[in-house]
C-alpha cells in the first residue's frame, strides 16, 4: 500500500502553464502532482477554466481495456481530470457519450476538462489507419478466397470437360 499513489485517475486544484515540453520536464519535479497538472501551453486552447477544486470530487475506474478505459467521476464543480495512461494522439475522450477534447499533462499524461456532476467518462483509441488498414485487409482477404475458389472451380470443370472428350 502506497499512501502517495495517486491511482488510475484523479482530479487536481489547478493547471500550471509552461511555454514548452522542456519546461514541462522541469516542472514536474518540482510540482505537487496531486493537485496541480503541468500542461504545455500549446493546449490551452481546449480547456476552458484555469483553476478547479478537487474538494468532494472522486473518480473510479469501472471497466478496462487496453483499448478502451471506462470511468465514473462525481465532481461538485468542473474539473481537470488526469489520468495515469499515456497520451497519444489516437486517444479519444467521451463525457456521457459526447466527444470532449483531450490535453498531454505532465509532460506523458491524459487530461480532461470535467463538468459538474455525475459522469460516464470514457477514453477510447480509435486509430483511423489501423481501422482502413483492417477493411482494406478483409477486402483483400475475401478476394484472394474467392479467386481461390473459382480456380478450384475451374480446374474440376477443366478435368470433367477433358473425360468427357476423353469418353
């Protein structure tokens, strides 16, 4: 048991804005990760609010997958939620269904804005090269069956053919 583990996820007081990932690095040295996420300002478009309170606000993880995370959050005002699992860019974020926008925190971390409330969030990687890559695969992976097929097709029909000439 680890007293200082934050867990799967947790809500923090307030953002602390650094110009690059350099200062990112430095920053999460010195920073109380518990209740304040380190953010490169290139995200600062796609957060709406600049300090939050974490007071009465919880967060469990209630399904996992690795390609898909499932969390119940109850938060009294909104919230930065950041999450334990790295960011990358096929990484979707969902707030009761609807797509919100998703931030790097501290310098490697998801983090999301969380209304008010009672909420499903869910994380989902949808990688749009991996899901035409898998359609182009099954096209080709039918063609190739079905060419297989009508030359097995072919060839009995040929072999008929030349034993009823044969006869």
């Amino acid at each position: 048991y680890n007293p200082e583990a934050m867990g799967n996820a947790w809500f923090v007081r307030n953002i602390q804005w650094v110009d690059n990932p350099n200062e990112e690095i430095k920053a999460i040295g010195d920073a109380d990760l518990k209740n304040i996420a380190v953010v490169d300002t290139c995200w600062m478009s796609r957060i709406k609010q600049q300090s939050f309170s974490n007071t009465d606000a919880s967060v469990s993880l209630v399904d996992y997958h690795p390609s898909r995370l499932i969390y119940q959050t109850n938060n009294a005002a909104n919230g930065l939620l950041v999450c334990s699992e790295v960011y990358y860019k096929t990484w979707k974020a969902y707030i009761d269904g609807t797509e919100v926008p998703l931030i790097r925190a501290n310098y490697i971390l998801r983090g999301l804005e969380v209304p008010a409330g009672k909420h499903q969030v869910e994380l989902r990687c949808v990688d749009e090269l991996y899901d035409k890559s898998h359609t182009w695969s099954l096209i080709a992976s039918t063609l190739v069956v079905v060419i297989i097929l009508g030359l097995i097709t072919l060839a009995f029909f040929m072999k008929r053919r030349k034993q009823d000439l044969q006869a």
